[in-house]
C-alpha cells in the first residue's frame, strides 16, 4: 500500500509540472516569434546604408558638375526615392538636377515637387 501511495504523489507530481510547464512554453513561442519579428525588422538596415549611400553619390555628382549648386540643394533618399529640395537659379538647373539624381544607381525615382526656382513656390503634392 505505501508503494502505490508514493507512486500515486509522484504521478501527480508529474502531472502538476507538466501543466506548469504549458505556459512556459506559451511564453517561450511568443518570445521566439518577438526575436523573429526584430530579425526581420534589422534586415532594413542594408536598405538604409544603401539609401545614405545613394543621397551621398548624388551629392557628390551635384558637387562635382557645372551648372548644378550643390550648396542650395538638399537631398534625402528613403527606400531608393531621392528628394531634392531647396532653391535652384533656372529651371535648366532644375532639370539638370533630376537627370543626375536618376542616373545614380540604385535611384527608383526622384522627387523635385520641393526644388524650386528662384521665387517660384513649391510645387503642390
């Protein structure tokens, strides 16, 4: 009789941690899915330093060409989009300024919508 009392303790020993380790488990899946989920949010990083990468190529082909001032132009890129912004004397400049922001690799497109022409207003998105 005391051996079925004690084996009796320890099946239910078992059983009571068995259930206890259930949340447990929860838990640790929700913490694998959180560290999947940051993983999955630093690849992005490659994508930014290909953008600062991009905003300082185009930077530097508007510093290193005639025509273009590269003072009074501001560029930023997010996701391969490059916006200019700022003042430009002529329209020409403008336009020069758009083709050299396109021709740098990795540029999707480029928005001007900000680049005005000396007393022209932005453009309206």
């Amino acid at each position: 009789m005391r051996h079925s009392t004690i084996r009796n303790s320890l099946y239910a020993t078992t059983l009571m941690l068995a259930f206890a380790a259930i949340p447990f488990g929860q838990v640790m899946a929700q913490d694998a899915g959180a560290r999947m989920q940051q993983s999955s949010e630093n690849q992005t990083v490659p994508d930014k330093a290909a953008d600062a990468w991009i905003t300082t190529k185009v930077k530097s082909e508007f510093g290193t060409t005639k025509g273009v001032s590269a003072t009074d132009i501001s560029v930023s890129t997010s996701d391969g989009v490059v916006t200019l912004s700022g003042t430009v004397a002529t329209q020409a400049e403008k336009a020069r300024a758009e083709r050299l922001a396109q021709s740098v690799k990795g540029v999707k497109s480029v928005d001007s919508s900000a680049l005005t022409v000396s007393g022209t207003p932005p453009a309206d998105k």
